[in-house]
C-alpha cells in the first residue's frame, strides 16, 4: 500500500503533502457528518432517559406491590403450619363417638381435654400471628 501511495504521488515529500491534503480534506468532508450524527446519537440518548424517568414511578408503585405480595406470602407460609394444626385438633376433636358407654364418654373427654391443652400451648404463637396479620392489613408499606 505504501509503495502504491508512494508511486502515485511521486516521491516522499509528494506523498507527504498529499496524505495532508487528502487528510484535510476527508475531515473537512466528514466533521458536518459527524456533528450530525452525534447531535442524532444524543437526541436518541435523550429520548432514552426520558422514557426510563418516566416509568420509574411506575416502577416504584409495582416494587411496593412487591413487597407487599412477598410478605403476604411469606406470611402465609408462616400461617401455614398453624392452621395445619388446628384442623388436625378439630378433626380428632370432632370424631363421633357413640356415648352409648362411659367408657366412650370419658374417652372423648380425655380427647376435648387434650385439644384445649395443645390450644392453650398456641396460644401465645396464633395470637402474634394475628397481630402480625393485622398490621399488615393496616399498614402494607
């Protein structure tokens, strides 16, 4: 390629004089194009940051929405647990005895005395559930 610039332009001061010409003038030719493109690039750019400031209040409304579904959700989880309990306690509490003997009846006493038992050790744990539940149904951010 050298060899090529070198015979075409005549000699090394030739070559020299003309790469500067031929550098002018491709800049000359290519600085407006260049100016335009980049005013372009930064209308484009522009446009972008627009667009994304405008979704970021949306963008926090569906974050707080999120936050609020996982912490329905992890309180459900937490209730899950509790409530599989309770209905293990309702179903042996519930179960039909004939009270046809005493011997049933005292047995389904000793049942509905065990239930209340294990009710009463829950207590404590059901009722800060609810309260936790309360809260967030009162305050969800």
């Amino acid at each position: 390629m050298y060899f090529f610039w070198y015979v075409i332009l005549g000699g090394s001061q030739t070559q020299a004089t003309g790469m500067e010409i031929w550098r002018v003038t491709y800049l000359t030719t290519l600085t407006p194009c260049m100016i335009v493109f980049i005013h372009f690039q930064i209308s484009k750019l522009d446009a972008l940051i627009k667009k994304h400031e405008e979704l970021i209040p949306t963008v926090l409304k569906t974050q707080v929405k999120v936050d609020l579904y996982w912490k329905c959700y992890a309180y459900g989880d937490e209730l899950k647990p509790h409530i599989e309990f309770l209905d293990g306690i309702m179903l042996s509490s519930t179960r039909d005895i004939a009270p046809s003997c005493i011997e049933n009846v005292e047995e389904l006493i000793e049942r509905q005395e065990k239930s209340l038992s294990q009710l009463e050790t829950k207590r404590g744990v059901v009722r800060e559930l609810i309260i936790k539940g309360k809260q967030l149904l009162e305050n969800p951010e």
